[in-house]
C-alpha cells in the first residue's frame, strides 16, 4: 500500500474508534447523571412533618445532623441513660442493636425502628434511651433544613455495668 493510503485508513480508523469512544463517553455521562438522584437516598414517607415529606439519608446531606455537643455529647448521653437490663446480665445477652430514626427540620427524632436486634430486652432498652434523646441540629442540603434518616449502634457487652464502656470511650477521647 502506498503511505497515502495507509494514511488515509490510519485516519478513518481514528476517526472511528474517536465516534466509539465519544459513544462510550456520551453514554457515561447521560448514566452517571441518574446516579446523584439515586445515591441522594430521597424517599417519600407517609409521615409528614412540617408539610415536608421528602427524606434524605445521612451522608447525603450538605451537613449531616449532629448531637447537640457532638460525639462526646452522645456518648455521655448513652452513659448516662443506658441501664443494662437485669434480665440481660442475668441471660448474658450481648450485642449490637442498631436503631434507625429520622431528625426532623425541627432537630426531633422521629420513626424510630430496630433494624438489627440482638434480644427483645435490649432492643428495648436501646429504643427507651433513643426516645429520650434531646433535640439535634438538624442536617442541611442546599441551605435548607431537611429530614434526615440516620441510625446508630449500641453495644451492650457483659463490662457495661451502667455505661462503664462508653465513660472509658469518652475519657479516651479527651
């Protein structure tokens, strides 16, 4: 083949492998636009608060929700009000019960659920202390306040004895 052809065919071959790739590119692009919506973790929910019923989950946000006096704050919080149950000492019940809740625009808590129990006792007792929380700061998208859905852990172990892990957490943190 002459150098002219040979270039010519190296240019139709670039030319089509750049429409291929701009294909590739294009469609990329028009998918990872769906994505964001997705991963926002917006939802409706039945119960409306404030008029709005739109729900976001934590790490979705702008500004998360928070504690009021943040994660030692909680943490003397749960030591404070987290009374491990006779009945669970005395069965030796352990383990991790995780609590979902929403923080409303107003800081409240809302719909709270067991996503993962360990015992009905605990589970319980978890649920007791959530609904004493005080108020949060709410989270914040889009310089609004929003509803958040959040949830944490607590662990009850046989060397709780009334919040002795979290005071020993707390004292690490200092």
């Amino acid at each position: 083949m002459e150098r002219k052809e040979l270039i010519k065919k190296e240019l139709q071959y670039g030319r089509s492998m750049f429409l291929q790739i701009g294909f590739v590119a294009a469609f990329l692009v028009a998918y990872m636009a769906f994505i964001p919506i997705k991963a926002q973790g917006t939802a409706q929910s039945v119960t409306t608060h404030g008029g709005d019923t739109t729900i976001y989950l934590v790490g979705n946000v702008e500004e998360d929700p928070e504690f009021s006096g943040g994660k030692i704050g909680r943490i003397m919080f749960f030591s404070e009000n987290i009374k491990y149950p006779k009945e669970a000492r005395e069965e030796k019940l352990q383990g991790s019960v995780v609590v979902e809740f929403i923080v409303e625009t107003d800081g409240s808590l809302t719909n709270f659920e067991v996503v993962e129990g360990v015992h009905p006792i605990l589970d319980e007792e978890a649920l007791r202390v959530f609904k004493l929380m005080p108020k949060w700061e709410p989270g914040k998208h889009q310089g609004k306040t929003v509803r958040v859905k959040n949830n944490l852990t607590i662990t009850f172990t046989e060397e709780w004895e009334d919040g002795k892990k979290y005071r020993e957490e707390l004292n690490k943190n200092k």
